[in-house]
C-alpha cells in the first residue's frame, strides 16, 4: 500500500514522500522521485520508533530496537466456538500489586500495563506493569516464578 503523504511536524520527513506500509518478512520496491533531493529511507516500527538512513552509505547502519510486549492469555478462553459463562472469556495472565498472578479479562486500555509481559535476556518473563513501578535504582524485578508441587 503506498500513500502520497507530506509532513511537516517531523523533521526527518521534509516535503512529500511515499510512504509503504511493509508486512513481516516482505520488501517494498522503491524509487526516487526526485533524483536530486536528499536519499533517505526513513524506517519507523511500533510506539512510532524510527530511524533515517541513508541507502548510498555502504556497510552496517544504527539498528533499530524496539520492545515486542505480549500477552499470556488462556487460549481456550479465546476461542469464539466455544460458549462460556460471562466473565470467562478473553482471559490473560495479570500481575497483582501484591504480587499475585490471576487470569482476568483481557483489557487493551489497561494504562497499569499489568497484563503485559516481555523475555528477559535471561530467559524470565517480567511484568511491565509491576516493574515500572520498581524504583530503577533497586536492582529488583518482578518475574513470573512457577512452583513445581
């Protein structure tokens, strides 16, 4: 999909441009529309992350980071063939202030991010939520910590 699109509250996107939206794992074919103007592709990914880079430059470039959060949801609970009793469906994993983990209803809105999950480098899983109330200069963090009984 391209779209004609011109921008001036950003300024890495000066004066008209295209702009193509690009699924995972796809190109998108480009070219210049004015051979004189300055060359840059300017690559923006989720929470409007993005960097400019210049394709004439040759070798590696600044890469581009961004965090991938996730649900951890119960996934019988989302299946819409299956009739449940009000209140049991649509169920992710919720990390509680007291440090409780439960099953509640999923909530895109939820501004506490206490349904939102990521991998650590090491492998844990931690709660958004619960860490970004942990005061950054502690060296404590909130993982999800299973129990073999």
């Amino acid at each position: 999909m391209r779209q004609a699109h011109n921008s001036n509250t950003n300024p890495n996107f000066r004066g008209h441009h295209l702009r193509a939206i690009c699924p995972a794992n796809q190109t998108v074919d480009y070219s210049w529309d004015n051979i004189y103007a300055a060359h840059q592709l300017i690559l923006q990914v989720y929470e409007n992350k993005s960097n400019v880079y210049d394709p004439r430059r040759v070798g590696a470039a600044q890469p581009l980071h961004y965090e991938n959060h996730v649900y951890i949801r119960l996934e019988s609970s989302f299946d819409p063939a299956v009739e449940k009793p009000a209140g049991e469906s649509d169920l992710v994993m919720v990390a509680k202030k007291e440090g409780k983990v439960m099953l509640a209803r999923w909530n895109v809105t939820d501004s506490t991010r206490s349904q939102m999950w990521r991998m650590a480098s090491d492998g844990c899983l931690e709660n958004i939520g619960m860490n970004l109330r942990v005061d950054a200069s502690q060296e404590e963090r909130y993982v999800l910590d299973v129990l073999e009984g």
